[in-house]
C-alpha cells in the first residue's frame, strides 16, 4: 500500500498563498498574475519566500512515485528558488514546478 498524502492540516503541508491572513501575499500573487510587470522588489521577495515556503514543504518528500529524474527536479527546484529576482524568474521557476506537478498558484 502506498503513502497517503498528509492532510493539508498537516503542520508542514504547504500552505496556499491564499489562505495568508496579512493580505500582502495575496496582493502579490494577484499582480503576478496579471500584471506581472507590476511586480515590485518587496512583491517579488515576498513571492520567492512564499514559493520557498511551498516547494521546501516535507510532504513532496513522501511522493510515493518519485523516481531519480523527479527527485533530482525537486532539489533542483529547492535549490533555485533562492535565486528568483524578477517575475520571468518566477515564470520560469513555476514552469518547472508546474513540470513536476507542484502547483503553488
């Protein structure tokens, strides 16, 4: 029998950029998506730490499919986030993710 994914009540599951409480992140998001070129060096800071937040979240550890490639793309991912400065960063890096099946948006 293979692993259930935790519940998103779960203490490490990544949480959605929606459910923040501040608002900011969500104004953030929101310009992202539709006028990414709006995307302010806070806006962008505050994106990269939410994207962080999401990919380093422990249950995508537990993917009871993970293969070598799909591992290799995770750390990949975990370790490029730190490195988004602008929003064609942001695209490119939820590309990835989106590849991967991780979808923060």
């Amino acid at each position: 029998m293979s692993p259930r994914a935790p519940s998103p009540s779960w203490p490490d599951a990544p949480k959605y950029w929606n459910h923040e409480t501040s608002g900011e992140l969500a104004a953030v998001v929101l310009t992202y998506l539709s006028e990414p070129h709006l995307m302010t060096v806070r806006g962008i800071a505050l994106m990269r730490a939410y994207l962080s937040h999401w990919v380093q979240s422990p249950a995508w550890d537990l993917n009871p499919e993970h293969t070598d490639r799909s591992r290799a793309a995770l750390a990949d991912l975990r370790a490029g986030v730190g490195a988004i400065a602008s929003a064609a960063d942001i695209r490119a890096w939820l590309r990835a993710a989106l590849e991967e099946g991780i979808d923060p948006l």
